[in-house]
C-alpha cells in the first residue's frame, strides 16, 4: 500500500512459513520458497537461522504437555531454518493447502509434505494455523527492520 508517496505499514493477513532443519539439510529451500513465490503471495521477509531453544520452545508453546514436545523442540533447534512471512488475502489458509496434512503419509500428492515428506516428525515445513498466529509467529521470529514493505511488479497481474 503506498499513500501520498509514502510506503506505509498494511494490515494484510501474513502467514509465518518455516522450512524445518531436515528440509534444509535434504536441499529442498528452493523447491518450497517456489511453492509460495509461484502461488503468488508476497515475500516479506527471509532468512537462514539458526533457532535457539527458547524460541522453538515459545513457538510451540501449545504443544508444551504433548510427550512429543521434547523431541520436536530438538528436531527444529538441530540444524538451521529458513523464516518466512508470506502476505496476502487468505495467505494462512491457502498456505496450509500448499503444505498439506501434518502426516505426510496423509498429505494429498501435490502439496509439499504430500510430495517430500514421510514422516509427521520430519515434515518439512511450518505454516501457521490463523491470521493471529500468523501474526504473533512472524513477530516472534522477526525482528524490526527485518520486514521488506514492498511492492512487487507482479501485484497488478495478481490481483484485480
Ligand atoms: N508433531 C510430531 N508428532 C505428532 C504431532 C506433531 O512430531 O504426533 C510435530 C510435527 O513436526 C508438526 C509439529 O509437531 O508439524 C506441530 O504440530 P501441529 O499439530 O501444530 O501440526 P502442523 O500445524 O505443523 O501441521
Ligand atoms: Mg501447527
């Protein structure tokens, strides 16, 4: 959104999108970034981290009281991640779509864990669960200035 030449901050639904640390040591980063770039939402932010453990923990805080907790939190703190924002209309939902079921084994063909993935603790890919999370999670692993307001050249054959 740019107003009186100024680029000013939007209220567009974002969607925070991390690739897990077994798709960036199977070399898929840029077969996943595609899946969204191609969709057609807008990149916001991005980078290769390395998460520390109390940010895997406050990340998956509602999952603090499963017995898998302990391991997940190993899995996404053993090796970097790539962080994401993704902004649109719909983007969490629709991304949910593109990654598919948490099991990959149940994950439609087509979808990225349908098409990568085997296992629900090796599953490639995060996307948040609504436009709220989606908020509080790219808060969480974004820091000011992180953030890219931009418009890209594609917006006007995107979107009518
Ligand atoms: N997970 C797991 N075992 C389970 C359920 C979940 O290891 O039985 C892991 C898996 O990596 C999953 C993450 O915990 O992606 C978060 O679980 P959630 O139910 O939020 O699934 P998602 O939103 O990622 O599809
Ligand atoms: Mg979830």
């Amino acid at each position: 959104r740019v107003s009186a030449g100024r680029i000013v901050a939007s209220s567009v639904e974002q969607s925070y999108i991390m690739i897990k640390p077994d798709g960036v040591q199977r070399g898929l980063v840029g077969e996943i970034i595609s899946r969204f770039e191609n969709k057609g939402f807008l990149l916001k932010g991005l980078k290769l981290f390395q998460c520390p453990k109390d940010l895997a923990q406050e990340h998956y805080k509602d999952l603090k009281d499963k017995p898998f907790f302990p391991k997940l939190i190993e899995y996404i703190t053993s090796g970097p991640v790539v962080c994401m924002a993704w902004e649109g209309d719909g983007v969490v939902a629709s991304a949910r779509k593109l990654i598919g079921a948490t099991n990959p084994l149940q994950a439609e063909p087509g979808t990225i864990r349908g098409d990568l993935a085997v296992q629900t603790g090796r599953n490639v890919v995060h996307g948040s669960d609504s436009p709220d999370n989606g908020k509080r999670e790219v808060t969480l692993w974004f820091k000011e200035g992180e953030l890219c307001q931009w418009e890209s050249v594609q917006t006007p054959w995107l979107i009518e």
